[in-house]
C-alpha cells in the first residue's frame, strides 16, 4: 500500500511516526511544510522538515516537545557572550543539520536530495518530500504589526499579535519537489496528518499542483482534525480561526479541505459536533486523536489507514 | 607605549597573554597568521585568531592546549550520526565563533573588522590585527604528498609527511589589513612571538609591506625562540628544520629573521648556544622561555618589553 500524508512540525509528526511504524518499508512518504524555512545565523532551518526527521528517527524531546532528546545549549551560550542574536534556539545537536544543509545548498545539492540523504544516515524508511526545492515564505499579515515573516510572528512574537490572513511568498512560481506529485498519483490512501491548516498544510497546498493533484486522486484522503473541543493540542491554530471570525472546530477544519477530504477523524469530545462536514459530503470518524504515547500513535495511524 | 607582536597560535597566544597583562589598555596590537584559515563544512574558521582571542580572553583550555576550556562536542557526534566529516573538531562554543563569521563576511564586514567586534564582545583590551582581510592561504609542499592545503597536511596528516617548502597562495596580492602598517610605524617595541617562523611567522611576512615595515621601523623587535634545546614546546617547528635540512636552534630561526631582528631570547638550555646569531648583530638574552604558568608569561613579556 502507498500513503502520502502531509504535515507540518510537531502535532502532524507525531502522526506521521506512527504511520511510519504500521506501514512496510518504502510504502510512506511525507510531503513537509517549508513554508517556516528561514536562515539564521546563515544557516537554512527548516523546522518542520527536522522535526519530522528527529520523530520518525526516534530523536525528538517529547517532553519539550520540539527539538532533538539531550540536546545541549553550548552554542547559543557562546553566541550570546560573542553578542549574537539569541532570540531563535539553536541546540548543539541540530547545529550538525543546519550546517550541514547550508553546506549542500550552497554546493547546488536541491533540499529535497538533501532531505532525503540524511533520512538514510538516519535509516528513516519514509520517503520525505520538501513541498518544494524553490522557497516558499510563509508570511503572517496581522493587525498590530503588518505583515510578518513567519519565524518573527511565531517565535519572536510567539504568536500574539491578531491575525488577519496568510501569505506565502514564493508559492506562485514554486514548484512540487521531483517525484511529489507522482507519489500522489501512487497513493492509495492520503492522510492530512493533525497541524495547523493555516501555517502548515495551506502552504503545501499552496504550491502549484499539490491541491490539484489531491483533488484528482482517487485515494481515499483521511484527515485527523487539530482542533480538539474548540481548542489546539499545540499552537495557535485555534487562536488564528477565532482572530479570523471562525469557531475552530472540526467542521472549520474540514471546510478548508473541502475540495478534496473523504473521511475527518474527530475526537471523541467531539462526536456529533460535525454537522456542517456532512453536509458537504465529508464522512466523520470519531476516535481517541489525542497522542500521548506511542500506542496512541500507531492507533491513531491504523485507523486512519483503515478507509 | 606602543607595542605590536606578531604570532601564530598557541605558543605565540602565551605570551601575546603575558603581554595583554603587563601593558596598559589599548597599548598592544597583535597581528595573528590567517594563513592557516580555511573553510569547514561551509564556515570560515581561522584557528590562529581563535586562539589568540580565546586565550586573550581567559577561556582557552591550557590543559587540552587548544580551544576553549569546558568544551563540549555535541556538534560533532551530531555530524558523524549525520554522515557528515568529522576529520576537523568544532566544539559546540567554538562554533558560535565561526557562524558568526560566515555571517559577517557573507555580508561584506572584513575579517578585521568582525575580529575587532569580537574582541570587543568579550572585553579584550589588545587589538588583533588579522595579517589581511584577503585570503591568504599556506600551502605545504611535501616528498610524500605534493602540495597540500595546510589543514590537510596538520590535522588531517597530523603534520607527518616531510616538508619541502612553503607557498602562501595569495600573498602576492594581499594587502596588510587597514591600521596594521600604522601600528607597526608607531610602535616602539615589536615581539615576534615562539610562534612557528615557516607556518606562522612567514606567512604574516610574506603580506607585502609587513616585512619591509619591520627592516623600516625604528623600534627594537625583540623575538623569542620557539626551539628551546633543539625541539619545539609543540608542534613541527623542530621537525620541519630538520626536513629542510636545518639544525634546529634560536640560530636558525634568528637567521630567518636576521633583516629585522634586533634581540632573540633564547631559553636557559641553548644559553651559548647562539654564536651565528652574534655574527650578524642579533643581541641575545637568556631567560625561562618555557610558559607553563601565568606568571611565566608575564615575566616573559617584562623581559621582551625591556629592551
């Protein structure tokens, strides 16, 4: 069986490691919001695309929730003695990533080779698509400060100011990353993974031929909602529906994929609260989509397989 | 007074430390060797004005002998898990030096200028002149290997192959960097310090007008001998006279610098052991040379500084 799934960093990982699990080998690939990509100190980060490498390679802090276990600050100490900026945390261990990406694209290697080069040091079986080789910039309008570059909303602002809508600059003349869209047209079953709408799958979306070629699939394509009784496991997703005069709900989840999604997995809390979704044809499944442990993963990723 | 020395890395960072401490604020310059500078895994790391930073600043390790004391390697296991090289160590602090000058030159600030901001940031009263803003790079011509860009030959090879010579590519068309010439017209005293005269001194020389400002000025230039009983404290000072066919002693290195040199301290043990140094007019002091302890440097650097 071939799944795609997309996501972004944290929540929509967490998915995608238990897909990664249940699935046999080569069978997953994992289209990766870039839209956060921003240099930094030189160095090109790409947030989701190294939160879904640390996941699926058993690295991730599931504590802190976001970064590599035992990672260590020496770095960010010495860059604030040597008056460095310090606002955006860099941790020893992901130093190596950073460096070694800013290293291959400056050697003309594309993001999506790689992505995928270090995925085999790190003996990942998924296949992990960068939405696109060109850059995408996810830029936050809101109504304090004008428009903003993403990682200034997010972690300097840490998401406070109003939102009014999104951009992402790039995305008109962006391209899929090679083998992207053929990986849809393989599909059997496409899985929208739980993150941001706005920030993290309306990016992917975004780039020319994804949404057209989900639209077009014949896979059946599962979303598992991020919004839990009206409110983000993680994130501000709640946050910007209500800044944007929605009531975040599944049912405004499913909404924004509404061209495309078959099946949204709701939680538990919210059962019978799906009325607008059915009426446009999208089937509901009610399930545990809070994931805490590993079990909860692997169980959340099987019944998403199961339609 | 005006005082500018003139060294390499570790051996010369001791007593450029000696000479920090004895002399009053913003009396000393410091001109350090860039030849050994290279690129790593994309960022532009320059040991010699690492070390003398480091040093100047208190932090440098004395028992490793290099780098900075607490150091941690995070970074590195990170890059080997990666499938990135490993050949080079870059310490988690030590790399907030060198991110921040791939960005400052990536965005046009000169060498001399960061290294200016940088000694600032950490409060260290000594200028550090890099010996030009342009790339100059040491190249070593070897019997076993041919010519070889110096960190492949010092680290990589652990300076093993037999030297033949040496060649600083770019010398010809490298300019000193800005102040530097004037430093050395107004100083009153100038210190080759026990750096390594083929690897460290020369190229600094071979800048044009370096030397010719050295025969030029009217200060008394004061070296001290890093062969100390027919050996090296560290390194292959030693070893690289005797692959040219040279005896070590502080007469071969004094005869190196005989168009400028007014005094060579040479240690207890080579005391008469420095007659070709007489026959061209070099003064010769003898003194403790070997800087195990604080206190040795600064009675070394009194003692240059007394002449």
């Amino acid at each position: 069986m071939r799944v795609v799934a997309l996501s972004g960093g944290v929540g929509g990982a967490k998915l995608a490691y238990g897909l990664n699990q249940v699935l046999a080998s080569d069978s997953l690939s994992i289209i990766a919001n870039t839209g956060d990509d921003f240099i930094h100190h030189g160095l090109p980060v790409s947030p989701d695309i190294d939160t879904l490498i640390y996941t699926l390679a058993g690295l991730n802090d599931s504590d802190r929730g976001w970064g590599l276990a035992g990672e260590t600050w020496a770095f960010m100490e010495a860059m604030g003695s040597l008056g460095g900026d310090t606002w955006f945390n860099l941790g020893d261990r992901d130093l190596a990533m950073h460096v070694l990406r800013r290293e291959a694209l400056d050697g003309g290697q594309p993001l999506s080779v790689f992505t995928d080069r270090i995925r085999n040091a790190l003996q990942i079986s998924a296949r992990i698509f960068p939405m696109s080789d060109t850059r995408v910039s996810t830029l936050v309008e809101t109504v304090e400060e004008g428009l903003l570059p993403f990682q200034r909303y997010f972690v300097h602002l840490k998401a406070e100011p109003q939102v009014k809508g999104f951009y992402f600059d790039g995305a008109d003349a962006a391209k899929p990353c090679p083998g992207l869209i053929d990986a849809i047209h393989e599909a059997q079953k496409i899985v929208i993974c739980p993150s941001n709408p706005f920030i993290s799958i309306d990016p992917i979306l975004g780039v020319p031929g994804i949404r057209q070629a989900l639209v077009k699939s014949a896979a059946k394509v599962v979303a598992v909602s991020p919004i839990v009784g009206g409110e983000a496991i993680k994130g501000p997703t709640a946050k910007m529906f209500r800044e944007l005069g929605v009531t975040p709900s599944p049912d405004a989840v499913a909404q924004k994929y509404s061209d495309f999604l078959d099946v949204m997995i709701v939680d538990q809390v919210d059962a019978g609260n799906h009325k607008l979704m059915n009426s446009f044809g999208v089937q509901t499944e009610v399930a545990q989509t809070v994931m805490r442990t590993a079990d909860d993963k692997l169980a959340l990723a099987e019944l998403a397989l199961r339609f």
